[in-house]
C-alpha cells in the first residue's frame, strides 16, 4: 500500500530497540561476569512481543471499557466499515463503541482476520458522516498495514528495557565499585545507561508511532479518496479532545493512546520528541497537499 520510506524508517527504529535492549544485557553481563543476561533479555524480548501481539485487541478494547456494536445499535459505522472492508478486499472486522464524550478512534488486532475497531461516543457525535468514514478509512489501513505488530513489538520492548534498566541501576550501585578497576567502570558506565536506555526506548517508540500515522493517513485517504474528509476530522478530533481529554492518570488509557489516531490527552506543552502522534497542522497539510494531487509530504 505504501510509496514511500517509512516502512524502512519503521524497521530502522526497531533496530534501534533491540540493540538498546541487547546493549544492557551486555553491560549487565560486564559487571556481572555473565552472558546469562544477554540471553534472558533477548528471550524476555521474543516473549513480552509474542504476548502482547496475540492479545492486542483484548487488552486494547478492555482498557477503553468498549463495547461490541450491532448494526442496528451503529447504523453509520457498520454501514462505512463494511463499504472500505469491501473496497480493500478484507474482511468486516468488529466494531466497538467506547463510553467516553473524548473524540477518538483506534483499530487493533494481530491480523485483519483478527482486527477491531473502536470508536468513542464522543466521536461518533462529532464528525459527519464524511469525516467518520474519513477516519475509520485511517484505522482500516493500520491492521492492513501491520502496525499492530509494529506498536506491539515497539511497546513490548520498551517497557523490557525499563526493566531491565531499573535492574542494571541496582547491579551499578550495589553490585559495581568493588574488585578491580574494570569493574568500578563497568558501574559507572552501567548508571549511566540505566538512566538514559529508558529514555531513548521512549522517544524510538513515540517516533515509530509517529511514522505510522503518516502512513494510515496517506492509506487510509487513497481507499476512501477524500483526504480532505480526514483532514476536517483530525481538526474537530484535536478540538474535541483539548475540550474533553482522557484522564493522564489511567495507566491502562495511556498505554492505549498510541493505538488512536490523536492524541487524547491535553499535551499542548508536549514537545515533538515526545508526542505520540505527529503535529496536526503537519497532518493535515499533507492531506491537503495529497487533495491537490501532490505528494502525502507536500513534495
């Protein structure tokens, strides 16, 4: 579906992780005389991916309290759903309505065969017809794009390396400074990475976040062929969700936000580095530059 890089911008970002992760188990493994830990993170690695790909749409729809919809309860969204599923060749995947006045959506899943998709009460009042189709074009393209196993894979490791970094921080302080020389470095160098692997493992995920945005809007505007439409969404969405955020404080929701399609916390201060989501004036001139029949980048 793709014309254009971010996939192998995607793949880079994850290399970046995974060699964060295996860069602490071999600091670890320093200090402690042992490449026991190099193995174990790497297993811990392979299994927190497995674990949270499987169960993606369970843990996704159970954090929002979502609840499954029939036609006859969400004329507009089976109706919309049904029509792009149809269009892209895949199957219908169930939908979802979250009981929240927030404006927002996401899809989940491991596989289209296996996908969800949710929207909250509040958007589904917001947007007309033209912009909801607009957006669940958008979440359509993330299960077909396999970006659930990309935030999967990005989220899992992330939180192993703060882990794992939280352990190489009581290894430096408790287990360094004693014996020769070398192992006084080992600890310090081990203090130091403990306290930024969590750091960059964040802003690597908030950045893989960010590049499949891009994708699922220029996708997700080619099977619905209104890039305008998601672009007067994304306008409302942001306004909607300043007005009515989601609560920061629940762990489950911000574990979530990177599945919807914005930002659903009032992050204005938030500096770029550190957004889930890309800017939206940023989004929406891509849209708008895609209507006029240039480029998703505006090039």
């Amino acid at each position: 579906m793709h014309r254009h890089h971010n996939g192998l911008k995607t793949v880079l970002l994850l290399g970046g992780m995974w060699a964060v992760l295996l860069g602490i188990g071999w600091v670890i493994a320093g200090t402690t005389r042992s490449s026991f830990f190099i193995v174990l993170f790497a297993a811990l690695g392979l299994f927190g991916t497995a674990y949270s790909y499987w169960n993606s749409d369970k843990l996704a729809i159970r954090s929002m309290r979502a609840v499954p919809v029939t036609p006859q309860q969400a004329p507009a969204m089976h109706r919309i759903v049904g029509d792009l599923s149809r269009a892209a060749g895949q199957p219908m995947p169930r939908l979802f309505i979250a009981p929240t006045m927030s404006p927002n959506a996401f899809a989940t899943g491991r596989n289209p065969e296996h996908a969800a998709v949710c929207c909250t009460e509040g958007i589904l009042q917001l947007l007309d017809e033209r912009e909801l189709r607009g957006v669940l074009g958008h979440e359509l393209m993330h299960v077909y794009n396999r970006d659930i196993l990309t935030s999967s894979v990005a989220a899992a490791v992330a939180g192993i390396i703060t882990s794992a970094a939280q352990m190489l921080q009581f290894a430096a302080i408790f287990g360094g400074g004693r014996g020769d020389d070398n192992r006084g470095g080992n600890a310090l160098v081990g203090l130091l990475m403990a306290l930024l692997a969590p750091l960059a493992a964040t802003v690597i995920q908030l950045a893989i976040s960010r590049t499949r945005e891009f994708d699922a809007d220029e996708d997700g505007s080619r099977l619905t062929g209104d890039p305008l439409a998601l672009a007067s969404a994304l306008r409302k969405i942001e306004g909607g969700a300043a007005q009515r955020p989601m609560d920061p404080e629940d762990q489950r929701l911000v574990n979530t936000s990177h599945l919807m399609i914005a930002n659903p916390f009032r992050g204005g201060a938030v500096t770029g580095l550190f957004r889930t989501h890309p800017a939206t004036g940023e989004r929406i001139a891509r849209l708008e530059a895609m209507a006029r029949g240039g480029r998703a980048d505006g090039r």
